[in-house]
C-alpha cells in the first residue's frame, strides 16, 4: 500500500473537519450577544422548522446522539428557550416544545446566517454544489452502507 493513501493532504476527512471547525468559529462572536452556542443555534433552526418533537426526532435531524443533545436541552429549558415534556401517548418518550422566549429568538437570529455567509467567498454556484455533496456524505454515511468493523 503506497504512503500517499496516509497523507494528511490526500484526506477527505480533514478538510471536512478543519472546514467545519473553521465555520462554527465563525458563528462564535455572531451567537455570543445571543448567548447561544452553534449547537444551541441548529438545535433552535431545527424547532423553528417542527416544533413539538421528540428528543430521539431531533436528534436524528442534527445527526446528535443522547449523550451529547440531552445536556444540551438541559441548559436551553434552564435558560427558558425550550420545554421538556414526557408525552402523552407514551411516556419514554420526551418532546420538546418552544417556548415563547425559543420563538422569539428567531427574530433575533434572523441576521446570523447573512453575517457568516458574508465571511465565506463562495459563488452561489460552488456553495449549492458543495451543499448537495455534504448532504451525499451525510444520508451515505447515515444509512450505514459501509460498516466498517474493528481490526484486530
């Protein structure tokens, strides 16, 4: 096997990362007067499209699991953007609702995309395709066509 195939250069997987810390660094000084953090923000995005969902819904969405979106709802019910309710119908399973103040942070955020888009040179052309390719990745990634297994 030829040494290329572990140069960090000829990995897909790190301009990915690195593009993407570079991005949510970007939203930092854009959602800290808003006192959100970007998970906190496409948290927000995803209940302003489909409010009154269940945890495991919107974890789905943001491609989240348990561990990591359940602290994250607790601090946004603490700080009265959202709501936590066991549902109804069957109660292992929580939903979470918008409160007023949740809503009302739409308005507040409705600037931030424009703000960091205004950071990235990208022709409306490049950002579509680009766009499209990510969402590939994702559903490709998602539905678990390439197990990989554990070497020994």
């Amino acid at each position: 096997m030829s040494d290329d195939f572990l140069k960090l250069d000829n990995q897909l997987c790190f301009p990915l990362y690195a593009c993407s810390r570079q991005i949510i660094r970007l939203y930092k000084p854009v959602l800290d007067p808003l006192g959100l953090t970007y998970t906190q923000y496409i948290a927000l995005m995803a209940l302003w499209e489909t409010d009154h969902i269940s945890v495991k819904q919107l974890g789905e969405r943001l491609f989240l699991d348990s561990g990591t979106l359940t602290p994250l709802l607790k601090k946004m019910e603490n700080q009265g953007l959202v709501r936590r309710e066991r549902s109804l119908e069957d109660e292992r399973v929580v939903v979470i609702h918008l409160t007023h103040e949740g809503r009302q942070m739409k308005e507040k955020a409705a600037d931030v995309p424009r703000r960091v888009v205004s950071c990235v040179n990208l022709s409306q052309e490049d950002a579509i395709q680009l766009h499209h390719l990510l969402h590939l990745i994702l559903e490709d990634t998602r539905s678990n066509a390439c197990a990989l297994k554990k070497t020994e």
